[in-house]
C-alpha cells in the first residue's frame, strides 16, 4: 500500500495524512472548487480536483474519487468519516477497481450501516436494544399507531439511512405521531434518497456511551475501552471524554465485553464504534447502533491507549496480521477530553457562522494537549461542509487535571471574523454539574441559562 | 410598514416557498438556507404581502445580511 487516496476533507483528511506520513506512504488529496486552498490539499504530496463545491458532486462523487485514484496511481483509498465512509456500494467499486480499501468490508458495511438490521445483529450476538418497530417505508404508514403503543411513547421517529442525529425526531404522544413521522419521512427522502423509517423508545434522561473496538477480520476483536459524548447539541457531539465520568466499573466491562462480542461475531474488520444509550439513573443500557468508521471523537482514545488508530487501519489494510495487538497489551493511562470547536452562534440556535477566519489561533500542542484541525488563519469557512473547525484535546493523569487543561486550552483558542462555540465551550468545562460529572443528553437544554447566556 | 427580510447567515438558498402577492401570516417560514449541512428557516416578522423576493432556490454564496424578502 504505498499510495493513498484520502477520499476526504478538512481536519479528517489532515490527520489520516499525518499517519499515513509516518508509515512512510504518498499521499492523494482531493479537493472541490471550494477547498483548493486547503490545508489538506498542502499537506498531501499530490492532490486532484475532483469538482464544483456541491458535495454531491465532489466529495460524494464516485466516478471521479475512482478516476483521481486511476490517474495518480493509488493503490488505496482512505474514506475519513463522513461522505462515503459508510458507502458499501463505494467500498465495492474500490475493491472492484483493485485498490485496497482502508475500511470494513462492504458487506459489513451493510449489515451495520442500516440501523434497523443492525440492531437484529447486535440482538443476535446478545447485546440488549432498545424497544423498536418494524421499518416504515415512505407514505406506507399503515399500522403506525400500533407499533408505536407497542414501542411505548415517548419515542423517537428515526430515518432508517440517517446518522450522526440527522432525521431524528422526538414524539411525545400519538397526536403527533403521524403528523412528525411524515416530516421525518419527507426530510430523508430528500436528505438520504430513503424515507424509510421506524419508532425507538426514547430515555428521558440518557447518556451516549460508545465503546471503541478494533476488528482483526477474521474474528478477533478488541475494545479500546469507552467514550461518553453525552454533551450534545442538536443530537450532535460538542465534548466527549473517556473514562465516562461516574459509571460503575462493572457497566464499563459488560458494555465493553459486548461490543467486542458484536465485533468478533461479524469477523468485523478495521476500526468501529459500537454506541450505546445508557440509562442515567440505572446504568441499563442498549445497543443503538454501529458505525463502521474511524469516529470524529477517536483522539482521546488515542490519548489514553497510546495507540494510532488511522495506523492500525492502514497497517491492516496493507495486510498485516498485527497479531501483537491483544486485548491484555491495550492499557489505559489518565483521563482525556476532547471540544469540538464549531463555527456558529451558540446564542442564536447554534447558527451556522460561515466567513474568513480574520483570527485563528488554537493553543500550542504537546505536554498533554493535542489539536487537530483542518483550517488556519486567512481561510474562509464555506458554507458548503461540516461547521467543525478544529478539535482540542487534553489528556491528564487525572479528569480534574483534563479539565484544568482544557480550561487553560480554551482560554488560548482565539478566532475572530466568525463565531465559534469558544466560550459556551469553556462554560461547559466549567459548569459544576459537568464537574461533579452529571452528563446526560439533555445537559445543554437543562443548563441553557448558564451556559448561553 | 415594510419589513426586510434579512439572512441571518451567509450560505446557501434551500427551498424559497413565497412568491410576489403572497399574503403571510406572521411566523410563516418564507424560505430554508442551506448552511453547513443544517436547515436554516426564515420566518414572517409580521403579517403582511409579500413585496420583493430578491433570493432563488439555488443560489449559492449568498452573504449574511442579505434583503432577501420585504413585506408589507
């Protein structure tokens, strides 16, 4: 595997060509008419434009990431998150055209990238699911009412195709229920070319807790233990952090040992996130879904493991068996956080805040801090992509000595010309009730008056 | 009295649902941006006629602060 395309964009594409560097690869940007001054294009040894600014018709086309790997020689093709990195039909195209693809299998893909079948998987290997109804396909709702009884209310109305909280949405009661599943179903149709959907039972007060496992392909699997990314804005991770503040020991293994299970029983390949609902008040908890990627939040994995995750994918997609890589030798040192910092407006809505990045200065990296990003000063901020300007994290001996960290860290993170999230982040770092270590998914929602006034 | 419609946020034109003559209720979503991947409605001020629509579905690179609709 000497040359490889990062089918990507922004801090993702940046960091996977920083692994790839290090492994002694070339390296293939891609770039759309609107990122051709990208710092991930002037990482990359080369790089190809591949389009007009539309996502859909660069970074989600197909044709021409295949043409840019046939023209520069590529013999693999990285996906990042996002775009097409959970695209089997991708994957196969990749593999078809006799590139290695830096991923799951697509029939992995597949099985865990429809949320409905996956919960059957996980169901299968034995993880317990949160209560849900069969699938709904577009304007076929009859029955509705039923399922959701059977559900229970208050539940969720989920896009079969959706992700990452996209085509999401809460129901109270059945006076709702037929009115917000059709919205649902127009929003994925439109969004996901699929207005699939089906009802989940929603948790009032809920953590989000995933377990970072590795897959060797051919039915070994390790977890890199937890991470909680309950702080959440729009169902959209804004702080994450691993240990999970305040969950019993015990919870942690029987959630960990069950995501390995689910990970071992599909010959699962490469890195995955199997995530959890988790009861806040309880500790029950169910599988909610999979994802079959390297995650946004995977640094402070890093931090505490010590490993690489881009290098473990990329040295397992080169074909190493990495048969040193055992459960026992994944040790987990101190605490990490990670802040994504986005361009918007916490104050109006978290309104998206495109515009020229006048000031950018993040805090110096080392002794515990780390920051990845895609950006730098005199760049404008598009409205075209993802808001996340940059990610900081700090990794401490202890979760006090993180936070201080992030605390001094934030205090150093200077934009202007935008807005940012900078200071509602620091008010999270330093709400008491994030101190003490009360996270749950509705967190921002009950602290607004302290933390976007 | 007039009301302009500004854009709260440079960005993309999404779905434009007012037309010139339009008469409005206030709190109608007059049109959706698209920006950064989030669904930005912009809703009537106040009730009124629609005046101008200076926006289409489509634009791209339009700039915060922009009068894209005026009631009256």
């Amino acid at each position: 595997m000497n040359k490889i395309l990062i089918a990507n964009r922004g801090e993702i594409a940046c960091r996977v060509l920083r692994s790839a560097h290090a492994l002694g690869a070339r390296t293939v940007a891609v770039y759309s008419d609107a990122d051709r001054d990208a710092l991930h294009v002037a990482s990359a040894h080369e790089a190809v434009h591949i389009g007009p600014a539309k996502a859909a018709e660069s970074y989600l086309n197909v044709e021409a990431l295949l043409a840019a790997a046939a023209s520069t020689g590529a013999t693999a093709i990285h996906p990042g998150y996002g775009f097409l990195a959970e695209n089997a039909a991708f994957a196969a195209r990749v593999i078809a055209a006799g590139l290695v693809w830096v991923g799951p299998t697509p029939e992995q893909i597949d099985a865990m990238g429809d949320k409905e079948r996956a919960r059957r998987s996980a169901s299968a290997a034995g993880l317990p699911v949160v209560p849900g109804s069969p699938r709904f396909a577009l304007d076929e709702l009859e029955g509705l009412e039923a399922a959701a009884a059977a559900v229970g209310y208050p539940l969720l109305v989920k896009a079969s195709a959706g992700g990452g909280g996209i085509g999401m949405r809460l129901v109270e009661g059945e006076a709702q229920l037929r009115k917000t599943t059709q919205a649902t179903q127009s929003m994925a149709a439109r969004s996901f070319g699929d207005g699939t959907i089906f009802l989940e039972r929603y948790i009032p007060r809920a953590r989000h807790v995933e377990i970072q496992v590795f897959g060797f392909g051919d039915g070994r699997a390790i977890h890199l233990f937890e991470r909680d990314c309950s702080i959440q804005r729009r169902y959209q991770k804004v702080v994450e952090e691993t240990r999970a503040p305040g969950l019993p020991d015990a919870v942690r293994a029987q959630m960990a040992n069950a995501a390995t299970a689910l990970a071992a029983s599909q010959h699962y390949r490469g890195a995955g996130t199997v995530e959890f609902i988790v009861d806040a008040e309880t500790f029950e908890f169910f599988f909610l879904e999979m994802n079959t990627r390297i995650q946004v939040e995977h640094p402070i994995t890093e931090c505490v493991t010590g490993l690489d995750l881009v290098e473990l994918q990329l040295r397992l997609a080169g074909g190493e068996a990495l048969a040193g890589l055992t459960q026992a030798q994944v040790k987990l040192t101190g605490h990490a956080v990670e802040c994504r910092l986005y361009a918007e407006n916490p104050a109006k809505m978290f309104l998206p805040s495109p515009g020229k990045l006048v000031k950018f200065q993040l805090p110096s990296p080392g002794d515990g801090v780390r920051v990845d990003t895609g950006v730098r000063e005199g760049d404008t901020i598009t409205p075209y992509y993802d808001p996340m300007l940059a990610k900081i994290i700090c990794h401490a001996p202890t979760r006090a000595a993180a936070l201080a960290k992030m605390t001094l860290a934030l205090a150093a993170t200077q934009v202007e010309g935008i807005w940012t999230n900078v200071e509602f982040l620091r008010r999270v770092i330093a709400h008491p009730a994030f101190e003490r270590g009360a996270v749950f998914t509705g967190f921002i929602e009950a602290h607004k008056a302290d933390l976007l006034a | 009295m007039a009301h302009e419609v500004e854009l709260q946020t440079a960005g993309n034109m999404w779905k434009v649902m007012v037309k010139p003559g339009d008469t409005v209720a206030a709190g109608d979503t007059l049109f959706i941006m698209e920006v950064m991947k989030m669904e930005v409605p912009h809703e009537a001020p106040a009730d009124g006629v629609v005046r101008a629509v200076n926006i289409h579905e489509g634009d791209e690179g339009l700039d915060a602060g922009f009068i894209a609709v005026v009631i009256d």
